[in-house]
C-alpha cells in the first residue's frame, strides 16, 4: 500500500509527482549534515565552556581553601607567636632573675669572705688571707693562712 504526502492510502504510487524527488533528498541529507554540524559545535562549544567554569569553580575552592589556610596559619602563627613571646619573655625574666641571683651570691660571697678576713686579722693581730671554707655537722671549719709567716690556720 501507498500513501500520497498528506497521509491518504492511495492504490498506486504516485510516480509521475513524487513528494519528495532525489534533489530534495539530497537538499534534506544536506540540511541534516548541516544541523549534525551545528549541534557538534554547538556541543563542543557547550563543553567548552563548562570547561572553563569548572576551572574557575577548582580556582575559586583553591582559592578559597588558600584563604582558609591562610587565615588557619595567621592564627596558628599568633598562637604560636603569642606562646613564643610568653615563652621569651618568661625566659628573658628566668635568666635575668638567675643573673642577679648569681650576681648577688658572688657580692654576698666576696663580702663574706672579706668579712671573715677581717674577722680573722683582728682575732689573730695579723693579716690572714682566707684559703676556704667547709660546713660540717658542727659549723664552719675555715682554713686560712698568714702571708707574713705562711702558718696554715684551721678554725
């Protein structure tokens, strides 16, 4: 069975005016070629620029977790910074608190020992120099010596 181009059932074929003649399928396929064309294209420039968003969306998060790390790092830093200025300021009194300390020993220890020199010539009438001295269980021992004889003594 044949149709003619509005769809009616006809008993023959129309051969004489054919809807659609060899020129005007080859103008349809060309047509169609065209639009096949269009839409690769079309698809390729589509794809194209999803491309590109989906390269400035990664930039963004990049960008983004940069700024996030940077921000986690200047607090980390300060935090860091903060405890080391603490650490060196708590540092900075230690030593210098251990600096007077040792300052104040060796000035306590030199007046002592001028002081038991003194102690010691007035006892002896004569100048004694201080040799050292030890702690026991019953006080000081201290040794010394007189310059003008070299005579030990032991006190």
């Amino acid at each position: 069975m044949v149709f003619d181009c509005a769809g009616n059932q006809c008993e023959h074929a129309r051969l004489s005016n054919p809807a659609f003649t060899l020129d005007t399928i080859s103008e349809k396929a060309k047509q169609l070629g065209r639009h096949e064309k269009d839409i690769g294209q079309n698809i390729a420039v589509t794809k194209c620029v999803e491309t590109k968003i989906q390269e400035e969306i990664r930039q963004l998060n990049t960008a983004s977790d940069l700024k996030s790390n940077n921000a986690e790092r200047a607090q980390q830093k300060s935090f860091s910074d903060l405890v080391d200025d603490e650490s060196n300021d708590a540092t900075k009194e230690l030593t210098t608190e251990q600096q007077l300390l040792k300052s104040s020993d060796q000035t306590y220890y030199q007046l002592s020992k001028e002081a038991l020199r003194k102690t010691m010539s007035q006892c002896t009438g004569t100048n004694v120099s201080i040799r050292g001295v030890t702690v026991t269980e019953q006080g000081l021992t201290i040794n010394g010596v007189i310059p003008e004889t070299g005579k030990e003594l032991k006190i």
